[in-house]
C-alpha cells in the first residue's frame, strides 16, 4: 500500500535551492565562499548558485559535507574565479595547498566558469583547480594557467569534463583520478607534457580524452609529448582526438626511468591530425584496436563504487 509523503518524508528530500552571487551586491551573496558555506550540508538535491559576471579574487573551498553544489557562471569568459599561489610563495603553499578553487565534496558540478591561476611563467607548480571529491561534472569551463593547472586528485574518484579549454605548460593536467574529457580543447603554452597521471596500479582507468583538439600556442610550443607517468602505472588514453603538429612524433615521455615502460599504460585510438604519427610512437605505447576501444565509454569507464552516469547536455 502506498502511503501519502508526510513531514518527515519533505525532510529527506528537499527541494533544489537556488542563490545568487553578484560582486555589486544585488545578489544573495557578494562571495562564492559566503555562498557555499551557506548551501545545506549533506544535500540530496543540487544546491545551484548562480553566478553573475566578475572577477572573483578568491580561495575557494567547496567542503566535504557540501554535496550537490552547482555553481553556475553567467559566461566563462568573464565569470573568472582567480588567484595566484604557487609552490614556494610567501605564504610557503605547495601544489596541494596553491588551488584557487579545492573541491571536496561528491557530486559538485560547474558551467560557464573560468578557474584560473595567474601565478605566471616562473611561479612553478600553481594549481588552478583540485578536485577530491567524487562524480565532478565540468561543463563549457575554462582552466587556465601555467605548471599544474588541474590537479584531480583522489585515486578511485571519478570527474568529468565536458566542452571546457584547458591550457597550460608542464604536467598541467594531472592526479590519480578516473577522468574524462569530452569534446575538450587542450591547449599547450610551451615545450613540454600535456598529462602526468598518478594512477594506481588497480584502478582499471586513469584520464581519457574522447573526440578532443589538442592544440599549442606554436610560438613556444612546438615539442610538446601526451603524457609521462608521474607514478608507474600512470593510464591515459586518447580516442578520436585531433592533434596539432606541436606534438612529438615519439608522443609519450618515460620521465627518464626505463622501467615505466613496462607498467604505464599509454594508449591512442584514432588520432588524426598532423600530431598523430601512430608509426613514431614509442615502441612501449599501444594503439588501440576497434574492440579495445569500445571499452571506453562512460557507462564502463565510471563503473565502479556504484554507477554514475554524468547527466548528457
């Protein structure tokens, strides 16, 4: 028989909220962290904070117990969320500690934003966004630094990136996570590594990028590799993407220890592109065949702990 929702039924499912952030004051909130600290701890249903145009000069921290937080930009362009703590500063922050924004908290998702970490050139490691937190969906985001720009974390979590430009110099997209780019621009700033994946030797999936576009400012980058294995058993995959003529016919770095070779897992399917040279590629690499390939999608990719499919927009 079914029973009517009573009281205590509203309680566990309550219903999506929504606020405003406006620098100018004609919003709920003038911050992003007044904002997130005021969203509901252990929320079953999005918590969405609309975010109008500015320059947002802040450290954020979305919390563990913040679930569901949406944070959604007017325009990525010019709804940027910046700073620019780098390794060794002043302040003696580290590549953990220099994010401009530190995600926490499961199931958070984010549009039409810019995170950025203006430390510049020189400045070392300098994390723009670090993702901990478990099933992050990005959408049409823009990330933007130098060394280290997006840290994803946390081995066994699982993050997505759907239509978002990612530039960057050395290592700037790395961490033990499963995650996924989709239809991502990926864009070098000089000679140097696109990816430096730390993932665990038992995690089946370390970072994938579906029908992306790598590409280079060729002024200063014009020798710029896929990848090297920040730890042995480092994943990546690239499927269907488009590769500008800025990456090294070799494709894939060893980080000068021989015996990587024998435990990363760095792979291609498809590439096509003045970049894609599959009969240059080092010798320990691996191109894909059509029935390895078709192991990589969401469904499979994201199995895991429980199934999550990222919402298709």
């Amino acid at each position: 028989m079914l029973l009517a929702a009573g009281p205590a039924l509203a309680q566990r499912t309550p219903k999506a909220s929504t606020v405003v952030v406006a620098q100018d004051g004609s919003g709920t909130y003038r911050t992003l962290q007044e904002a997130v600290d005021a969203a509901p701890s252990q929320s079953q249903k999005p918590v969405t904070i609309l975010v109008k145009k500015g320059v947002y000069r802040e450290k954020l921290v979305v919390p563990a117990g913040k679930s569901h937080v949406r944070l959604v930009g007017e325009d990525a362009a010019s709804t940027v969320i910046t700073g620019s703590d780098h390794t060794g500063d002043a302040a003696g922050h580290n590549t953990f500690t220099s994010h401009t924004v530190l995600v926490q908290a499961p199931d958070f998702e984010a549009e039409n934003l810019t995170f950025e970490n203006a430390a510049g050139y020189t400045a070392g490691q300098a994390v723009a966004l670090h993702v901990e937190g478990d099933r992050a969906t990005f959408r049409h985001c823009r990330l933007l630094g130098n060394q280290d720009v997006l840290l994803v974390a946390t081995a066994g979590n699982r993050q997505y990136f759907q239509d978002c430009y990612i530039e960057g110099t050395t290592d700037f997209i790395f961490g033990a996570s499963t995650a996924v780019f989709n239809r991502c621009t990926i864009n070098s700033k000089k000679n140097s590594y696109i990816t430096a994946a730390s993932t665990p030797a038992e995690q089946r999936y370390g970072f994938v990028f579906l029908n992306c576009k790598l590409t280079a400012d060729t002024a200063l980058a014009k020798k710029v590799y896929l990848g090297r294995p920040w730890r042995p058993y480092a994943k990546v995959v690239y499927l269907n993407t488009d590769m500008g003529v800025h990456i090294e016919p070799q494709g894939w770095d060893n980080w000068k220890k021989p015996e990587n070779e024998k435990t990363a897992f760095f792979a291609e399917y498809k590439s096509t592109g003045p970049g894609a040279n599959a009969q240059e590629r080092a010798a320990w690499s691996r191109q894909l065949t059509a029935k390895e390939a078709k192991q990589y999608t969401l469904k499979i990719i994201f199995a895991g702990k429980e199934t999550w499919l990222p919402k298709k927009k």
